[in-house]
C-alpha cells in the first residue's frame, strides 16, 4: 500500500487562492555570469532546503519516504502556547514533484496514508474531538488530520531579474508561488477560529530571507519593488508578496492580472485536470 496520495488543489474545497512572495538582489561577486550565479543558488536552495525555511514559525525535513519515486518533505507548524507547540499534533506532508537544480522545484501537497502514534492512541480511545475543528469523532479527526491543510502546489524558482522585466542585467530574483484551496471543510472552519491563512506570510518571507541572508554569499539585497498591488513583507527584509484575494472558481483566478505571468515562470503549478 502506497504512503500517500496526491492533494491537487480540484479537489480541494471552498474558494481558490494564489500568493507570490519575492526579493530580489544583485550578483554576488563570485560569479562573473548573473546566469551561473543564479544556477548555483538555485542548487544550494534545493538541496539545502529545510536550512531556508526554519523559522519561529514552521520547521521542516527530507522524510525517508517517497511518493511514485519522488522526495517527500515534512513540514511542521508552529504555534507556542503555554510552552508547548500546539501544532505537534499536525504535520504536512509535500511531494517534490518537479525537481531542476538549476532553478527550482515544485511541491505537490499529500494526503498520508499511514498513522502517527498520536493517531492510535486517538483510535484506541474512541472518543470525540474538539479543538478548533469544533466537536468531530475521533476516526473522522485521524482522517482530517492526515490531510495537509491546504491542497495545491508551491513553486520556488531562483533566476535572473530579467524574467521578472529588471533591466538591470546584474540583478536575481528569488521567488515562491502557490495556487492553493484547503484541503478539507474541517480546515475551512479552522481557519476561521485560529486564521490559518494568515500566519502563511510570515513563513515565506522568512523562508526567502534565510536564504539571502545565510546562503553563505554577500547578497545585497535591493528593493526592487513590483507591481502596483504588492506588499512589502518586513521592513527590514525587503521582501515583497502579492495575495490574490480568495476566487470562487479556478476561472476567476485566472482572470487575475498576474495570473499569466505567474504560469510563464512557475509553469508546473496547476497539474493536469485529471493528475
């Protein structure tokens, strides 16, 4: 039996939602090529990932499971209350799914299949849950549980500015993207008790921070503002995001201004109807 399945964002529930989160700086000046230097940082993000995207705000790491032959990652939020994390009950599972080491990759996000510990304990017991879901039975948490939060994929891509229309050739953008709904109507009703949408900035702008600032290169970072429409992150991080506001249907996400050149640089994002 398989560890997993695939979450695409058709099959999730409510309505869709799209965010891209970028900085951008110049050529380090260990490389004469802003090409080859782009190429090389791309490498390090991808390999290096979990380093990146460690914060106060989420963890992750290279699982020892695979998914049709492909990498898994595991991600961990975290929520501090009272000493205690309490997202350890929940962890989200992602499927590398398009891999290029001069770029980028693309996540897929899973369903597991198999149980936690946790989630024995919980069966054994038979009882109901509440929490934030509200009151749910304790098979029908496990089964919610073993979702990740959000059905869809993410993009990372690290290349040339000139993709993005910065006329200065010495210029890299790094950038991550997501075309997203939840997974489940249980996470639906989460997000409005606990806002489980809203804590999704911080993790990306610290994601692509760790990067510039830990990569191991001197990346001056410069403030190369997008679009009308895009918000600056933290202030001292110059990094920029831009959230589509949630669409009902996939149509009228795609009728959105950045929608086609969201597609142009992260091409893999939206699966085939039937993947």
């Amino acid at each position: 039996m398989a560890d997993f399945v695939a979450l695409p964002v058709y099959n999730g529930v409510g309505s869709y939602h799209c965010n891209r989160f970028r900085m951008a700086f110049r050529k380090p000046g260990d490389w004469t090529s802003s090409k080859l230097a782009a190429m090389a940082l791309a490498a390090d993000f991808v390999t290096s990932f979990p380093k990146y995207l460690n914060s106060p705000a989420a963890a992750v790491a290279f699982a020892n499971r695979t998914f049709e032959g492909k990498a898994t990652l595991r991600f961990q939020g975290i929520v501090k209350m009272a000493g205690f994390n309490a997202a350890a009950p929940h962890q989200d599972w992602v499927v590398r799914e398009v891999v290029d080491t001069t770029r980028g990759f693309t996540g897929q996000t899973l369903r597991r299949l198999f149980l936690e510990p946790a989630e024995k304990v919980i069966l054994g017991a038979g009882t109901a849950i509440g929490g934030p879901f509200g009151p749910i039975a304790a098979a029908d948490f496990v089964a919610v549980n073993q979702k990740h939060f959000l059905a869809g994929r993410r993009s990372w891509v690290v290349t040339e500015g000139k993709e993005f229309g910065i006329a200065d050739p010495n210029v890299i953008v790094i950038e991550t993207a997501a075309i997203e709904r939840f997974s489940d109507e249980h996470y639906n009703l989460a997000d409005k008790v606990i806002g489980m949408e809203a804590k999704i900035p911080a993790i990306w702008v610290n994601n692509l921070s760790n990067f510039v600032k830990t990569c191991g290169h001197s990346l001056e970072v410069i403030d190369a503002q997008p679009r009308s429409g895009w918000q600056r992150g933290h202030e001292d991080s110059r990094c920029w995001y831009y959230i589509v506001r949630p669409c009902s249907s996939l149509d009228a996400l795609k009728s959105n201004q950045e929608f086609a050149e969201l597609i142009r640089v992260h091409p893999h994002l939206l699966p085939t109807q039937n993947s």
